[in-house]
C-alpha cells in the first residue's frame, strides 16, 4: 500500500469530492485528516475544525496534527468556500466580491501551502495536492448553461488557473528539498445540476457523461503516494477527455 502510514491533510474533507478523497486515502492506508469548518477537533478520529480563510485556524491545525503525528507526508488544498453572488455573471460581479472570493480560495491555498511547506522543507520530503479545474486550463464553453440562466462564475477560471501555476512555481523551488507539488484539474462532476447543463454537458464530453466525486480521488491519492516518486510540477486531468477536443 503505498499509502501506508503516510499523515495526509485534506482541507474540506467534508464536501461532494472532499469526502471521497479521505476515504479513499483511508482505505488505502493512509491517515487522513479532515480539516474542515463544519466537524469538531478530534484528532484521535481524524478530524480537526479548520477555517482555511483565518491565519490563526491554520497555524492551529498543522499544530494539533503535528504535536500528534510529528510530520506531515501531504497536504491536499480541496476546500473551496465561496460568496453568496458566487453565481452573478460577470457584468453583475462587485469589485469587492472579486477580491473576497480570490482571498477566500486562492490566498488561503497559498498560506496553508506556505505553512505547510516550512515543516515539509525541514523533513526533507512531502507532496501536496492543488485541487484545480479544467477551467483553469481552458475557456469556458458558455453554451452548456443556455436554457436555465447559469453561468460559470469569472473568479473560477481565475482563481484555478492561478492555482495551477502557482503550484509549478512551488515544485520549481522546493524539488531540491524532495518536496513534490502537483494539480487535480476535476472535469464537471454530476451533482444534481439542472437537466439541460448535464445534457449538453455530456453531449460534448467525449466519453459522454459527466463525472463521478469516487474518480478524483484516485487521482489524488497516487500523485500524494510513492508511486509518483519522479512526477512534481504536473497539472493531471481528470475530465473525461473534455480537455482534449
């Protein structure tokens, strides 16, 4: 198992993909942490109250599971909070939105990844995960949400395409150390959308559906293992070949 005692931060391990990274690492012997807003600190049962937009909340985490473990192998980025307008198009989008939204997501990537790295720098070793999208790579194909009003919200693209390279950034400074930093980029994930956006959606998909929250996770888990010893620096897509045409 090439997860085997490996102590792995998984930030909103309670949510639709969350969930299913810490169960996956889980069952393949890793103990993973689920620091998420939502669940109480129980260190014992994995879990440890995390609010990822508060400097203090994270520095308190990666205290209480290092006076624990000592160490951490991995650290994936997945919490994704968001405003209330998060759905506004883009006319409609305040400044201040904006600029909250970008904190919320993208400035707390950096810090945890920051904080996270210092203890990593001084083991010699460790691999994170940036959860992206493919939105993050490729324009939007605004036609899937005709028919309903959605959109895709203009921080989205911004905030995973900034993610992306940041983390090339960091596997590009600390590979010297034997720190690995590598991208998820999920394709759609079926999560009761409306009818019309998961029909085109799968129209255009290549292999016709969209995808499942259990797909990431493996993803996940091998770019956190051994097994992708030499690999750091890498964006992988996990989209169903939506990125491909």
């Amino acid at each position: 198992m090439p997860l085997a005692n490996k102590v792995i931060i998984v930030t909103g391990g309670s949510g639709l993909i969350g969930r299913e990274i810490v169960n996956y690492l889980t069952q393949n012997g890793a103990t993973a942490i689920n620091a998420e807003i939502t669940v109480e600190t129980d260190i014992e049962n994995g879990t440890v109250s995390c609010d990822i937009t508060s400097e203090t909340s994270i520095k308190l985490c990666i205290d209480i599971v290092m006076e624990k473990y000592g160490r951490i192998d991995g650290l994936v980025n997945n919490a994704y909070p968001r405003t209330e307008d998060w759905g506004d198009t883009f006319e409609n989008v305040t400044l201040e939105s904006w600029r909250k939204n970008v904190d919320m997501q993208m400035n707390s990537t950096f810090f945890f990844c920051q904080k996270v790295l210092e203890i990593m720098k001084k083991q010699k070793f460790g691999s994170i995960v940036n959860i992206a999208s493919i939105y993050g790579v490729v324009g939007n194909d605004f036609s899937i949400y005709d028919g309903y009003g959605g959109t895709s919200p203009a921080a989205y693209s911004a905030i995973k395409g900034g993610v992306i390279n940041f983390s090339r950034y960091l596997a590009s400074y600390f590979g010297k150390y034997g720190i690995r930093i590598n991208c998820v980029s999920p394709g759609g994930i079926k999560d009761q959308q409306y009818p019309s956006f998961i029909e085109r959606y799968e129209n255009k998909c290549p292999l016709k559906r969209m995808g499942r929250a259990e797909e990431i996770a493996p993803a996940v888990a091998f770019l956190l293992s051994d097994d992708s010893s030499y690999i750091t620096g890498h964006n992988l897509m996990v989209d169903g070949g939506w990125t491909a045409i």
